[in-house]
C-alpha cells in the first residue's frame, strides 16, 4: 500500500465517526492545507455517510418513495 492511500485511509478513519464541526477540524489539522488530500478524504466519508444512510432506511421507505416518484397521485 502506498504512503499517500495509508495518509487517506487513516485520516478516513479517524473522522468517520464524528459529527460535522469534530469532522471538520479533524480534516483542517490533518489534511494541513492539503486541498488534494482533503478531497479525497472528503469523499470516502459522502460515500460512507451515503451507505449508511441507506441501510438505515427501511426497504420498504425506499420502495415507497421510488413508487411515489414513479407514479405520482394526481392533483385533486
């Protein structure tokens, strides 16, 4: 594993639990001004934040909202 995806994976973990303003100050001391590196860090913890938030959901909120989207009620 190369330097910089172990710099990405530790920072990863130790932000991925916290809330927004924890998370942010995490990034701002361990990223260093590093824009490249934060970005990249920033974008594991979306799609984690993203598939947590879909197992949480019940299966049958997200069926329901796909079919309301699909089929739409009419106005009245």
């Amino acid at each position: 594993m190369n330097e910089r995806w172990q710099q990405v994976e530790r920072i990863f973990h130790a932000a991925r639990g916290l809330d927004k303003t924890t998370r942010a100050e995490v990034l701002a001391k361990e990223c260093a001004g590093d824009g490249n590196l934060r970005g990249e860090v920033e974008k594991l913890l979306a799609q984690a934040d993203q598939a947590r938030s879909f197992l949480e959901t019940p299966a049958i909120e997200v069926v329901a909202e796909a079919l309301a989207r699909e089929n739409p009620l009419p106005d009245p």
